[in-house]
C-alpha cells in the first residue's frame, strides 16, 4: 500500500514539474 502511494507522489510530482517546464516556456 505505501509503495503505491509513494510511487503516485513521484508521479503526480514529475507531472507537475513537467507542467511547470511546459508552462514556463509557453509563457
């Protein structure tokens, strides 16, 4: 259970990274 959980941070964590790259170069 604690595995999944973590692994949906990392993921949620990677994305939103992403999301600000992306966003920061649109801008």
């Amino acid at each position: 259970m604690f595995r999944s959980v973590r692994l949906l941070g990392l993921l949620l964590n990677a994305l939103s990274l992403r999301g600000r790259l992306v966003g920061g170069i649109k801008h």
